[in-house]
C-alpha cells in the first residue's frame, strides 16, 4: 500500500536528524535504506525496526543528518607530502623550463596534503534519536494506510456481492440443467441404439454417471465458502494479504471446475464474469498487507 511518513528531531542542538519514508505495492517486503556513512553500521537494526512494523511493501528510507558545526572534526596536515609535492613541482619546473606559479594553495590542494578527520559519534546516542523518529514516521504512514485499507475493504467488498450474485444465478439452473442434459443424453442414446440390443439398465447407469459428472452444486457450495471467508477475513486486526492471496486462488480453482462442467451458455458466460471479477479482486489484494 502507498504511504508517506516523516518526522525530524528538535531545532536549536549541535545536530540534527531528519527521517523520510515511504512505500509503494510489492508482494514482499522490500526496504531501501539511505543513510549517512557514519551511520552504515546501524542500517540491519533500522531494518530491524521497520519490519516489526510493516509485513509488506517496497519501503524506501532516506535518513539526513546535519551538523551545525560544532563537532564536525578536525583538519590533519600531511607535511611530508606537502613538501614531496612541492619537490615534484620544482623538478617539473626546472626541466620542463616553465614559469614558477608554485603557490601555497595549488600544494594544499592536492590529494590528502589536508584531510578532515571525523569525529567519532555515539552510535548508541544515534540509534536512541533516530528510532523514536522512525517510529513516529511509521505511525503516519500506518494512518495513511487504514485510510487506503478502508476504500480497498469496500472496493472489495462491493466485487465479492456481485460474484454472489452471479453465483445465486448460477444456482438456481444447477439443479435443472444436469436433469436436461440426462433427458437429452438418454433421448439420443435410444435413437441410436434403437436397433441394437443392449442391456437399458446399463445405459441408464451410464447416463446417470454422465449427467452427475455435470453436477456444480459441490464446487458452489465451496465458492460460497469462499466468499464468506473473504468478508471475514477482511475484519481480522492483523495482516491479511498472503491470507486473501490463498483464498482468491481457491475460489478461481472452483470457477475453472465449473466452467469446464458447464454445458449451458448462460452458466458459461457467469462463470467468465465471476473470474473477471476474481481477477479484479487479486489486483486489489496485491495492495493489502
């Protein structure tokens, strides 16, 4: 499901931690997580917090962090490379015959002449900060996502009333096209057969096989089952996702066997728009957790 979070630490300290956070569809559960350098060795526990939260979802994380100067370390002078430039530029100048431009800005320019060195941060001190911002950041993107997860419920919903309909429709003939089917059967088996002697006993049992293979009303009965199941599922304070994903699978399995039993055009041509609709319903569930 689609969420945005973010939450930034108290003006007016030495620095400053700001958390951006936000997540699209995915079948899993996929964080990316940009972070300062110096904080590269707490990314597995900011991973950590993340995923007791969401179940899934691609999160990207984005963690900025500002220093306002009062600690941002020291600069380390390098003399002797200083000077073995210095020595490298005069010999360039005395061979080559060039004008002597040797400055103290072009040696303090070159690699590793003059370095920063970090200061060392408490990484304990960081993650203390920095978890109660992500936990606010989660808290806005979960509101986000019950106010998605509540039109979801009801686009659902709505899809799972109208597949209860067409399978009341398809109800109300399952009955009556298995007894046509055997009259039809057992009419154009006796024209046939009217010349040939066999045993009617025989036939009877096979179109009375025949005609039972026809039958939907097991398929229906687990469908409807289904349904329910889905509605019910729906209202469970927990992740749902993987859960309706096993459910939709079953129901276009029921669909599939009743399509392949259906010797009824308008039996057939319900059961294409119930797995239209099943098709509809997967695409939703792909945005639940």
């Amino acid at each position: 499901m689609t969420s945005f979070g973010r939450a930034q630490s108290e003006e007016g300290k030495d620095s400053c931690f700001s958390i951006e956070m936000k997540s699209v569809n995915h079948r899993y559960l996929d964080i990316n997580i940009r972070m300062p350098r110096i904080m590269l060795a707490l990314e597995e526990k900011v991973r950590n917090i993340i995923s007791k939260k969401l179940n899934r979802g691609k999160v990207d994380v984005f963690i900025n962090y500002k220093n306002y100067g009062y600690n941002v370390g020291k600069t380390n002078l390098n003399m002797k490379l200083a000077r073995d430039y210095y020595e490298c530029l005069k010999q360039i100048q005395n061979e080559l015959d060039v004008i002597d431009d040797i400055s103290t800005s072009k040696i303090a320019k070159c690699p590793d002449v003059i370095t920063l060195v970090e200061p060392e941060e408490n990484l304990d001190n960081i993650l203390v900060e920095i978890s109660t911002l992500i936990e606010s950041a989660l808290n806005l993107m979960e509101e986000m996502r019950i106010r998605e997860g509540e039109k979801l419920k009801e686009d659902i919903l709505s899809k799972v009333q109208m597949i209860e309909l067409y399978v009341a429709e398809i109800e109300k003939v399952a009955d009556i096209i298995p007894k046509n089917y055997k009259k039809k059967l057992q009419e154009r088996l006796n024209q046939l057969l009217s010349e040939v002697d066999i045993d009617e006993n025989r036939i009877a049992l096979e179109v009375a096989i025949l005609s039972d293979k026809a039958s939907v009303d097991e398929e229906i009965t687990r469908l409807k089952s289904h349904l329910s199941q889905i509605k019910s599922t729906l209202n469970l304070d927990e992740p749902i996702g993987r859960k309706l994903d096993f459910i939709i699978q079953e129901m276009n399995r029921e669909a599939n066997t009743i399509a392949s039993k259906s010797i009824d055009i308008d039996m057939t041509n319900k059961v294409i728009e119930i797995k239209n609709t099943i098709e509809k319903i997967r695409e939703q569930v792909q945005n639940i957790e």
